[in-house]
C-alpha cells in the first residue's frame, strides 16, 4: 500500500517524541543538542540559537562523522520548517540507534510564532 508524504509523517509521529517550541527553549537551556535538518539557504535565513545544520538529505550519513551526532545518549532536538522532516529524522536516528531524539513540533514556524529567538548568521561564510 502506498503512501502519502503526509501519512508517512503522521506514522512517525506515532513512535517519536515531540516538544512543543516552548519546552524546546527549555531543554535547549538545559543542552540539548539542536540540529536543523533544512537546507543550508533556510538555515542562513535564520535558526534556534546554537543550532546545527545537517539537511535531511543527508543526515543519516552524518551519523559516524559529525561531532553533533557523536554521542547516541544525548539529548537530541530536531527541527525543520514545520515539523514534518524532523519527525522523519527523529524516526531515522532512533532506528539508528540514538536513545533521545526529539522533535519540535510545528518547527521552526512553531518557534517564532512562540515569540522564540532567532540567530542569523552574520557573516558570508556561515560562521
């Protein structure tokens, strides 16, 4: 049976853990990990303070080489535009083995809508 993009987040919104922006903020203060999994243009655009991008695209393959992705114990928040591809990367790291994967429900949308903080980068080279 085939399904939707949307069913597919539906059903790993299912066997993951979500937060909501405002308790994000909180674990974030607490160390979490932050990973956005957009792509590089949004994530220049703005993003979560302290915030890390590895895309979606290619998270899975980060797993063994980026420093965010070292520690499978860690408390890991996840985000995106709206919700959708953190939930699928949330789901990925668990099956990868990560314990605390969580993803932030309504993204990064979510966040400002809270009245959250945004960084930008604030030069042209990222950094």
């Amino acid at each position: 049976m085939s399904m939707t993009p949307q069913q597919l987040v539906a059903e790993a919104k299912t066997q993951i853990k979500e937060t909501d922006a405002n308790n994000a903020a909180t674990r974030i203060g607490a160390g979490a990990i932050v990973i956005d999994v957009r792509e590089p243009a949004e994530f220049d655009a703005g993003h979560l303070p302290n915030a890390v991008n590895i895309p979606r695209g290619v998270l899975e393959f980060k797993t063994g080489d980026h420093p965010a992705l070292s520690n499978k114990e860690a408390e890991i928040l996840l985000y995106c535009k709206t919700g959708g591809r953190s939930a699928l990367a949330a789901l990925s790291l668990q099956r990868l083995g990560y314990i605390n994967p969580v993803s932030m429900a309504g993204g990064f949308e979510a966040w400002i809508n809270a009245g959250q903080k945004v960084a930008k980068d604030t030069t042209n080279f990222g950094g």
